[in-house]
C-alpha cells in the first residue's frame, strides 16, 4: 500500500511572523517529498526540527508583510514501523492535558466502561462517543474541549478525538491524539484520532468513523489538538485565507471494520 498527500494552505501575514507547521509526514518511507513557503512571490527558507514528541516541526521565521503560500507533497508514502510503546508512556499519556479534562471524567468513564478491561473498554468508549455525538461541520472553536464537547453532544474530528482520549485516560488507559492524512475521508482535510495503549501496543481509534484506519498516514503525535495543531502562529499575525488536504491510497482504499485492532502505519 501507498498514499499520495498533499497540502496547500495561503495566508496573509503581517511583518516579521514567524510559523511553526506540523503537515510533513512522520517517519514514514517516502518516495518524493517536497514543502516550500512561498512569501511575496520569492521562495522563503523553511527550517526543520522535532517537536518534544518526535514530530517533524517545521519552521518559517521573518515573513514580510503579504501573501504566503505553504504547499507540501509526499508521493509514495510506504507503511512505517508502527511506533512502539516507551516506558513513560503508560504515565505520560493518563494525566489531563489542555483540552481533555480527565480528572472530570471518572465517574463517567466507570459509566461506560463498567467492568471492561484492555481492548474492550477502548471499544465501549469508542461506541458510546460515536453514538452519542453528532458530526457537524463549523459546530466547535479552537477553545472546545472535552468538556464542552461532552455538553454539547456534537463537534468535528478534534472534538472527537478529545472526548475519546478523555474518556480512555479517566477509565484507565493511556491516550494519545494524532494528526493524520486520511484517505477516504469526506470532506477531505486534516485529521485527528487517537491511539490507546493496550497490552503494550498503541491501537488506532477513530470514534467518528470517517475514514479507514488502515490507510490513515501519521503527522504529529500529542496530548491533544495543542500538540497537533498544523500552523501555529510563534509571533505576528497570521489569518488563514485558503486550504486545500488530499490524500489518496494505491492501489485501492481498503476496508474498515471498527473492531480490526490496528496499529497506525
């Protein structure tokens, strides 16, 4: 299997913004790959780092005044190692985090996962968030959080994967959120699931059910959506004014199955 992503975004910035991006593929075989920032119609040098996660974090310092245009490509993006589980993992990804409030949530998660344990309770959690929120387009801003989402009953995929992640640390299994390029979703842009900790692998989950796990291509790994953002505004002023994500799978896209145990690749 191979997935073919690309990313283009436009903004317009005010003198002297510096960005950090998080679009690039993670670690994954990569048969092309590109990113350019274009700023006033002249290339504009980008940097590269890793974030405290081991993202790939790119870095674009000194824009001048005007339109910028970001656009990055990966063809032939081969199955990676899955990632593999560190010992400060199972601590690490169990306390709150910006936006998913889990000391708020332990009642609610004993609710639902009952006396469920391992990949079970990661399937209860799942099932109820999918059946209890309503995917809608425009419904959250960039404050929601697993709180309000809970209220709420509806959001888009960040809001999701918030209430799931939440509700897997509370019940006792580490969680962690990842942006991804997800083949198959409609409408197509970027992603964010989750991957829980069970007997020492981390297991993909995506309660909303868009887009098949199997093919789904890891960008950045965090806590929550503050770790995963894809541009993130490090000085000036930056206003978003155009998008565009795909992400397609050769030969073809594959099934989903909501209970195949998955391992992101």
């Amino acid at each position: 299997m191979e997935r073919h992503v690309r990313a283009w975004m436009r903004a317009e910035v005010a003198e002297g913004t510096d960005l950090a991006l998080l679009v690039a593929v993670s670690d994954a075989p990569v048969a092309e790959e590109s990113l350019s920032a274009v700023a006033g119609g002249s290339p504009h040098p980008v940097t590269e780092t890793r974030d405290r996660y081991g993202s790939r974090l790119h870095l674009v310092h000194g824009l001048p005044t005007g339109t910028v245009e970001i656009v990055y490509e990966a063809r032939g993006v081969a199955p990676a190692t899955a990632a593999r589980a560190q010992d400060a993992d199972a601590a690490v990804h169990l306390r709150p985090s910006r936006y998913c409030e889990v000391d708020e949530f332990a009642k609610i998660a004993a609710e639902i996962v009952g006396d469920r344990r391992g990949a079970e309770a990661m399937d209860a959690v799942v099932d109820w968030v999918h059946a209890h929120l309503d995917y809608v387009p425009g419904s959250s801003t960039s404050s929601d959080s697993a709180r309000s989402t809970y209220v709420s009953r509806e959001g888009v995929c960040r809001d999701y994967a918030h209430l799931t992640a939440t509700l897997l640390r509370a019940g006792g299994i580490p969680a962690r959120c990842v942006s991804v390029y997800a083949p198959g979703l409609s409408p197509m842009d970027f992603h964010l699931v989750v991957e829980a900790l069970i007997d020492g692998r981390w297991l993909v989950v995506d309660s909303t059910h868009l887009a098949p796990r199997a093919s789904l291509v890891r960008i950045a790994t965090g806590q929550d959506a503050a770790d995963t953002a894809f541009m993130t505004t490090l000085r000036g002023d930056v206003r978003l004014t155009g998008i565009q994500v795909s992400a397609v799978v050769d030969p073809a896209l594959p099934r989903e199955d909501p209970r195949e145990r998955i391992v992101l690749r």
